[in-house]
C-alpha cells in the first residue's frame, strides 16, 4: 500500500503499536536505544532505516520481548506490554520473523508452518495451512521438501507464512531481503505487500533502504540508538539529509 491521507493524515488514524521512549540493551549498564520513539497504525506499512549497528533489530527485539526494555513503554491498543514474554505476544496477535535462522531447515515446509501454529488447537491447523499457501502458493507446491532446499527467498517467504499461521494483526520483519538477489528481493517486497493488502499492519526493518521508503507508508530513520527522520516513506527517500547521509551509496544502485 502506498501513504495516503486516509491511512497516515487522517484525524482518525487508529493507533495499534506504539513503542514510547524505548531504553533497551543487552546488557546491564549497556543501552543500545537509548530513548526511541515508534509509532504503528491500524494498516500501515512503516520500514526502519538506518545504518549496520544503529539498533534497529534491537528495537523490533525490545518490542517483541527478547530484548529487556529498562525505561519507556510498548503499548498495543493501548495495553502496556512492556517485557511481556514472546509466547504472550504472538497470542496477542504480533508476530516476528527474525532477521536470521527463521526455518527449521530439517523439517518439511509444511512442518514448518505448522510449528507456526503450535499455539492453535490442533483442528484449526489444515484451515490456517489452506490460507497461506492460498497466499503463498509456491510452498503449497514444495509442501513435502525440506525447508534447507528452498532458495534465499522461498526461505523468507516460508518465514512469512510460518508468522502468518497466527493470523497475527501486527508483523515485525527483520530484514527479509538480506542476503538475496535483485529479483528475489523484488519477489519478498511484493510478498511484503501482499500480506500488508489482507489488513496485517507491517514493521519492516531493511538495509535495503530505497526499497524499503518506496513501499512503505512511513519510516524511520534509526541512528546510534536514537531516532534521526521520521516521515512518509516517498518524503524520506526524496529529502537531500536522509539522501546524503543514509541513502547515498544506494542512490546509485
Ligand atoms: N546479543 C547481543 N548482545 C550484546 N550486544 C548486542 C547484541 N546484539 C546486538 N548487539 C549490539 O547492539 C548494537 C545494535 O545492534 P543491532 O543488531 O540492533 O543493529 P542493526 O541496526 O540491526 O544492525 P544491522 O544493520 O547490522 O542488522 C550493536 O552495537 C551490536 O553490537
Ligand atoms: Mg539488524
């Protein structure tokens, strides 16, 4: 989806994860944000920016409860779920694909996705099956292969599906075009999007920067723990500071 007025300018824009001045670090006495302000609405695809080390799959793991936040709040709807546990966040409907080892490259694609769904009564299991393989009918079609044959891609699109076996209403994605060639790349972002188009609200974090502002309704600009730009992804990728400073290089490609 691209920005429109009716999904980030509206007086009506429903807020669904907000992190809210976020302190965060691995290790005692050690922040690594220090200080973050994120938002997420009802709808949107927001990406994150910035360079290697800037704390950005630091802040899709605070908010996802891997990483323990030590001052600020994560609020979805509104509820405070500051810390709360993974397991309690995905029954809440947030899913995560981490930016590495994502599959069980020994099991089946089907028994990947079905260990997606490992928090479903059992009997909702083949329904959740048919709707993502309706979305992502490639691993319907290698539904019996074990995940450690499929391209970087399929990987990605397997990791998708795996988070989307809990219907989740809010996807936190790490990285999922590193490592993959300019047309599996092409092929993820669209998969980003067509996942976005079914209503999941998207957090995407990308190296993959002027890909990343194109598709996204906003984004953030992460540098050194602290926020740095904020704003539509189009306004970002046009705004001669964020060019010169963070998309320069890329600005070649
Ligand atoms: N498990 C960990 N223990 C301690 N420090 C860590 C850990 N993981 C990351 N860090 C540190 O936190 C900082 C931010 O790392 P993070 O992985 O969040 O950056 P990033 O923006 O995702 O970078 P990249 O673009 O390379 O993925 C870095 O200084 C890193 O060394
Ligand atoms: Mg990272």
């Amino acid at each position: 989806m691209n920005a429109t007025d009716s999904k980030t300018g509206s007086p009506d824009k429903k807020q669904v994860l907000v992190g809210d001045g976020l302190i965060a670090g691995y290790l005692p006495g050690v922040d690594i944000l220090t200080g973050v302000h994120f938002e997420l609405n009802l709808g949107e695809l927001v990406g994150i920016i910035g360079p290697n080390g800037a704390g950005k799959s630091t802040l899709l793991k605070a908010m996802f409860g891997l990483v323990p936040v030590r001052e600020g709040a994560v609020r979805l709807h509104g509820e405070v779920i500051t810390n709360l546990a993974a397991h309690s966040l995905v029954e809440k409907g947030v899913g995560f694909v981490p930016q590495t080892e994502n599959v069980f490259p020994s099991l089946t694609i089907t028994e990947n996705l079905e260990m997606g769904a490992y928090q479903l009564p059992k009997s909702q299991t083949p329904d959740r099956l048919d709707s993502v393989i309706q979305l992502f009918p490639k691993l319907g079609e290698r539904a019996k292969q074990r995940a450690g044959l499929l391209s970087g891609g399929e990987r990605q699109m397997l990791a998708m599906g795996r988070a989307l076996m809990m219907q989740p209403e809010v996807l936190l994605l790490d990285e999922p075009s590193a490592g993959l060639s300019p047309a599996y790349q092409g092929e993820v972002f669209e998969n980003v999007q067509s996942i976005n188009a079914t209503g999941v609200s998207i957090v995407m974090v990308e190296q993959n920067a002027q890909r990343c502002l194109r598709i996204s309704d906003r984004a953030y600009v992460l540098d050194n723990g602290k926020n740095a730009y904020e704003g539509p992804g189009i306004d970002l990728l046009t705004d001669p500071k964020v060019i010169e400073l963070y998309l320069g290089t890329l600005a070649k490609q």
